[in-house]
C-alpha cells in the first residue's frame, strides 16, 4: 500500500495472530498488505498469513518499480535529443547543473565521477596547504593511484606556495611517480575538477548562507568545455612539479611564499594571513630579503622577482642583484 506499514497496522496484525477481535478498517488494510485473508472454513473470519511471503512480494514489486523508474531514466536523454528535430537550428549542450548543498553529497558525487572515470581528471587547487591527517593523504595517494593504474590521464594544479608546504610536496611527488601530471601557478586561480571533459564540479557562488563546502556539479557539455580552456590557460602558464624546490638558494622558503603572494596581488597584510604570520613577520622577512640581495625598497624587490620569474627554470631566483 502507498502509505506502509504503520505501527497500527502492527498492532492490529499482534491482535489477529492472537485470535482477537481486530476492527473491520484495520482488518482492509492487513489484507491490502498481504498479512491477511478470509478464512477459507470459517465465514466472515480472517486469518494472519506468513509476513514473510508479504515481504518477498513488497521486495519484488518494489525491485519491478525499480526498473520502471531506472527504464524511464534511460529514456531521458533521447528525449531530450529529439529537441534537435523540433527546432534543427539549434544547437543544445545538454542539460545545466546540480547543487550539491553539503560536503558530504559533494564528496559522494566526486568519487562516484571519479570511480567511472575513463579518459582524464584534471584538478585544480589553489587554496593555501594546510596538514592533514596521514591516513586521509594515504587513502588520496591510494584513489590517485588506482585512478592511473586504469589508464586514465591526471593532472593537477597548485599554487606555488604549495612547494613549500612538506606533506603538499609528498603527496605530489607519490602521484607524480605513480604517473599524474603536475604544475605549480604563481597566479591565482580557480577551484575545480573536469573529469572525462563531461563533469565540472566548482564551487558554490549561487546559493547564499549555504555551507562553506558546498557545491556544483556542471554537466552541460558547453560550460564544461568552457572550464576546460580555462584550466588549460593556467596550465600552460604553470611550471612543471619537478622544476620547483622548496627553497630557492637566495631567499629563504618563506621569503619566496611571500613574494609569490605579493606578486598575485595580494597586499602585505592579506599575505601575513595567507601565509600564517603576522603583519611584522611579513615587513621582517621583505627586509631580510632586501638585505640579502643588497636591495633598498620592496618595489625593487618585487622587480627583480618578476624578472627572475620569466627566466627562471622553476628553482626560483639564485642571481643577487648586481
């Protein structure tokens, strides 16, 4: 029946299997759910039936509307094929996007896209490393891995300060090893995942007071290749994994963190937060900075960081300042 079984329908089945007397409406409603009958000897008395075989007809007829349901799904995208003969001018990509308000459904929906992945993923972080627990970098390492081993392509991009951060670089130098591909971006950029060139999962700038992690998920074939070419951008703009290192022979590692910072346009004090100091540790380092390379003001500083940037293998600046 539509409504279940309910705990009345419980009682009134106890009532009937003890020989008692159960009113006519419940006794409609046992029968209706296969726990009673008429008793073939006795007119106008009912009987309790095996509750047992009432649940393997609910299972069956619930595995059959299952499959009507699972039917009707298939069917979806041919429909919306034949829009293609309805108006012949007109291109459609499919159909837009789903939120994902929490988390947990976007992390469910993530890696049920990436187990079926068969071609690519292509991933994109830019926020600031922090410490994780090691058996979640473990079990990252492991999915990467096993998404390789599939033969499917992997690349990822981080942001520069990334090398800095020791459990960042040992979880990209094990893919890396394992075959994925790997770039550090001096420039800011966005959050997001493509896999297959079909599933783009961005975050959310929609819906308002929604958590922190919530999400998209973007299926339509035309934004999804949008996201593609922009990744693509900063991809060719990056500097390959291996050609990075930690420190950089001139300056310390978080002098350089701070000038790459400084040089994606953030000021001195969104980059004391950023890196995880203070405003005065920020103006300490740049001075040290400036000493060592026998420089007078920041702006020199950050010229000659620019400069350095271009001809630059990826090891960061090793010329002082003549």
């Amino acid at each position: 029946m539509d409504d279940g079984l309910t705990s009345r329908d419980r009682e009134a089945y106890r009532l009937l299997t003890e020989g008692a007397d159960v009113p006519e409406p419940d006794i409609e409603r046992l029968v209706g759910l296969g726990l009673a009958d008429r008793e073939a000897w006795v007119a106008g008395m009912y009987a309790a039936l095996d509750p047992r075989g009432a649940a393997r007809r609910q299972l069956a007829d619930a595995r059959a509307e299952l499959e009507r349901a699972a039917a009707r799904l298939a069917d979806v995208p041919h429909l919306d094929g034949l829009a293609t003969y309805w108006d012949p001018e007109r291109w459609y990509s499919g159909a837009a996007a789903e939120f994902l308000p929490t988390p947990e459904e976007m992390n469910r929906r993530i890696g049920d896209v990436s187990a079926a992945a068969e071609v690519e993923t292509w991933t994109a972080q830019p926020a600031r490393p922090v410490d994780r627990d090691p058996e979640v970098q473990r079990a990252g390492v492991e999915r990467m891995v096993g998404v390789l081993e599939r033969g499917v392509r992997a690349r990822s991009l981080y942001p520069a300060s990334a090398v800095c951060h020791g459990q960042t670089r040992a979880y990209v130098d094990s893919i890396i090893e394992a075959g994925a591909e790997v770039r550090a971006v001096d420039m800011p950029f966005p959050r997001m995942l493509i896999i297959d060139a079909r599933h783009l999962f961005i975050d959310n700038l929609v819906v308002e007071d929604a958590s922190s992690n919530s999400g998209w998920h973007v299926f339509d074939r035309a934004i999804v290749m949008w996201a593609r070419s922009i990744f693509s951008l900063f991809w060719d703009a990056g500097r390959r994994w291996q050609d990075t290192s930690p420190t950089d022979g001139t300056l310390s590692a978080r002098q350089a963190l701070i000038l790459r910072e400084l040089a994606a346009g953030y000021d001195q004090e969104q980059t004391a937060a950023r890196v995880g100091v203070g405003a005065r540790t920020v103006g300490k380092e740049l001075a040290e900075a400036r000493a060592a390379l026998g420089m007078h003001t920041t702006a020199q500083l950050m010229a000659w960081w620019g400069q350095m940037a271009v001809t630059r293998s990826g090891d960061g600046p090793r010329r002082s300042a003549s």
